[in-house]
C-alpha cells in the first residue's frame, strides 16, 4: 500500500502546481475605470466561456475539486 500513498501523492503534488499555475495566469476581476462607462461590455466580456480565460476558469474549477478530493483520500490513513 506504501507505493499508492506515494503515487497519490505524486498525483496530488502535480495537480497542486498546475492549479497555482493556472491561478496565476488568469486575469484580475477588476475592471478598472472602463466598468464605470459600460467600457468592458464587449464582445470578449460577453462571451468569456468561449475564450482562453473562460477555458482557465474551467480547468481551474476541475483542478480545484480534484485537490480537495485528493486531500481527503489522503487524511483517509487508508493506505
């Protein structure tokens, strides 16, 4: 059972880097002076889960619920 722990955690260790990863690319919520004048209402806004930047929110939420289930598996003390 040892060698499942260790690829668990293996597993555990990449989905954590990609999810920083992921994190960090993605653009801040804040849209500046441009909310004020209905600016940031465009194409792009309107259709953020089309985009590159709706695809990393995506994968960002997927990624996110894959660490906390591989976090409770591994408290489990199963292995």
């Amino acid at each position: 059972m040892g060698a499942l722990r260790i690829a668990v955690s293996i597993i555990f260790i990449i989905v954590s880097v990609a999810l920083v990863i992921l994190v960090l690319m993605q653009e801040g919520k804040s849209q500046g002076l441009g909310s004020i004048s209905g600016a940031a209402e465009t194409y792009w806004g309107k259709n953020k889960g089309r985009s590159m930047e709706g695809m990393l929110v995506k994968i960002t939420k997927v990624l996110a619920v894959l660490f906390l289930l591989l976090t409770a598996v591994l408290n489990l003390n199963v292995f």
